[in-house]
C-alpha cells in the first residue's frame, strides 16, 4: 500500500506541525508515515484526512 500523506499535504500548503495540530497525531508518527517507516492504522488514516479535509481513500493505493 503506497501511502500519500505528504503529497497531500504538501498541496495543502500545509506544515508537519499544523497536520499533527489538527489531526491529534504525534509529530513523530506523522514523520514515519509520510517517510514509509510506519504503516497507519485505518483510523489514524481517517483522522489525517480530516484535518487534510480529503476522503480517507484519497491518501492510500493499493499495489497489487
């Protein structure tokens, strides 16, 4: 699964720090999923898309 965090956000115009503000997840943790080091869970998924205001399926694909 190829996860799409920091290009969204990056669209955004949108900080590392201000997406763990609004998201409630750890600066850390964002760091690790946006580098590919951390596999998030769904829900963590769906709060990022919040605070990203994007559908939740918008930040993932599915490699087959």
């Amino acid at each position: 699964m190829k996860i799409f965090v920091e290009k969204i956000r990056n669209e955004k115009r949108m900080s590392l720090n201000e997406l763990s503000r609004r998201s409630g997840v750890a600066l850390s943790h964002l760091h690790a999923i946006e580098s590919g080091e951390s596999n998030p869970t769904i829900a963590i998924l769906c709060k990022i898309a919040k605070a990203l205001e994007v559908p939740c399926e918008r930040l993932y694909t599915c490699d087959d």
